[in-house]
C-alpha cells in the first residue's frame, strides 16, 4: 500500500503561537501519512499536536491538502488520541455521481448485505457503515442505514446490546439471532433467482438496427 | 442552545407527531444522538434533516421484516424502507 506524505502547509493561523504553524518544530511536523484511500472509503491518519487546538488547525490543512491532492472532498474528525498524536479520519465524499449507481442498487438489497455482514460477526452501527464501504458501496447513509437496522431489531432479526468503548461513547451492538439467520438464508435463495433473471435478461442477443445509432 | 440540541429535540417531536408514545420516541432520540457520537458525525451530517429522518424511522418502525413461520413456509421480505438521503 503505497503511503503518501504531505507536507504541511503553513497558513494564516492568526496571532495565537499555538495556531501558528511555523512555530512547530521539525521533529514535531508531520508528515501526514494517509493510508492509501480505497474506492470511496475513509482513510486514516495520524497528525501530531500538541494541544487539541492546533490539531484543529492541521484538520483544515490536511483537509485543504487532499482535496487539491486526490480532487476529493473530504470530512475531517478528530478520534482516538495517543500521546503527542492524534488520529484523524478522512471520510471522503463521493465525487459527484461516483456511487450514486452503487447506492441505488445497494437501496434495495441493503437488508440482505447487513444480514451478511452480521453473520460474520456482531457489530455496530458505524463498524457496518465502514465494512459496507469496505465492500464497495461507498458511504451508505446514516437516513439509510440506521432505519434498516431498526428495521431489523424490530422484525427480532437482531438483538441489541450497549457496550462501552474504551475511546468514546457507548455502541449499539447488532448480533444476528436465529430468525436472523432464517431470514438471511431465505433472502440469499432469492438474491440468486433474481441475479439469474438479470444474468438471463441481459444476456439476450442483441439485434443490429439497420440505421445504427442516432 | 446548540444544534445537536435543536436538531434533537426537533426530532424526537416529528416522531411524536408520527404517532410513537412520547418516551418511545425520547429513546429513540436518544440512541440516535449515541449513534451520531459513534461514527464522529453531527446529526445533520449523519442524518439529515430531523423531520425526513423521523418520518424513515417510523416508516422502518412498520415495515419490520418477519421471520419465517416455524416448520416452512417462506419468509416474508421487504424491501428497505424509505431513506431521507441519497
């Protein structure tokens, strides 16, 4: 995976020393290393800081930085924090039209990829979200995705449970039950009947127009 | 008053509105506040709109999958439900 390393860029950061980015020394610079975005997914790097405040600052920078670098927008968040570090997550935003086609079709199948995704193992809400990307869809959204897991407990499809994380908030965690997993099987026989009738439609000669295309 | 807050209780109201018992919708309200603090997101970012995001919940309260009857039979699926963003 090829990491990339960009240079901090000093801007107007006004007249406090600790937003100012000239003043940080060279061991304390970054260089920022994204790990290498994949299709529409986040990315994740580490910044240094040594107040909450100048992380604030390299949020922007990082922000200005690779949107100019990869033509992407992105959305920056400040998560987990080590000493003299922290990480900062870029969720990319989906350049304009790039997954609308994966997510329209994601739409109608998107209870049968998180019975899936559950199967697998238990999860919560944002670890789906970044496994629904990691399979290809893109950022599915929080108006889409939370509703269908509510969905999904609400049919006893899951149990639910709250778990303290040692970084933030509690999670909801999702556990597929047994009905869950009937449903699931179900829904599988009928993903493939109904790929077949695609791969079927689709795979119908194609008739030459005399007059070719307009 | 800051905008979580105002985006929040905008919320929990539209599901009141849409018929759920005042304290189903508060805890409704508040496990989706601790959803939006699990992914870093604000509400309005991660949701939407409050009002268009209450009407997909009530919707997705509805249209709840049923699991398959005991002893065979199909199961009864849904496609999802509506969604307030693309």
């Amino acid at each position: 995976m090829a990491v990339e390393q960009v240079e901090p860029v000093a801007g107007d950061c006004g007249s406090d020393p600790h937003r100012q980015m000239g003043a940080v020394s060279d061991t304390d610079q970054p260089p920022i290393s994204p790990s290498e975005p994949r299709g529409t997914g986040p990315c994740q790097m580490w910044v240094p800081c040594c107040d909450r405040l100048r992380a604030a600052v390299w949020d922007e920078t990082a922000q200005r930085r690779l949107l100019a670098m990869r033509g992407w927008g992105s959305k920056v968040m400040l998560s987990a924090r080590k000493p003299d570090w922290y990480s900062v997550r870029l969720t990319t935003v989906t350049p304009s039209g790039a997954s609308s086609l994966s997510g329209r079709w994601l739409h109608g199948f998107l209870d049968l990829c998180l019975l899936g995704l559950l199967a697998a193992r238990r999860d919560y809400g944002y670890g789906l979200s970044q496994r629904l990307s990691d399979a290809g869809f893109g950022e599915v959204a929080g108006g889409t995705l939370y509703p269908a897991l509510l969905r999904l407990e609400r049919g006893g499809l899951v149990d639910v449970s709250w778990q303290s994380s040692a970084s933030g908030p509690r999670r909801k965690y999702f556990e597929l039950t047994a009905a869950g997993r009937a449903v699931r099987a179900q829904q599988i026989q009928d993903w493939w009947q109904f790929r077949a009738g695609i791969d079927a439609a689709v795979a119908q000669p194609v008739l030459e127009s005399e007059g070719g295309a307009q | 008053m800051s905008a979580a807050h105002v985006w929040i209780r905008s919320f929990a109201d539209a599901l009141t509105d849409l018929g759920l018992e005042p304290g189903e919708a508060e805890r409704i309200a508040a496990e989706t506040s601790a959803q939006a603090q699990e992914s870093g997101l604000g509400l309005q970012e991660l949701f939407g709109p409050s009002e268009p995001y209450a009407r997909a919940v009530v919707g997705a309260l509805h249209a709840a999958i049923a699991a398959p009857e005991p002893g065979g039979g199909s199961a009864t699926t849904s496609l999802p439900g509506p969604s307030c963003s693309a």
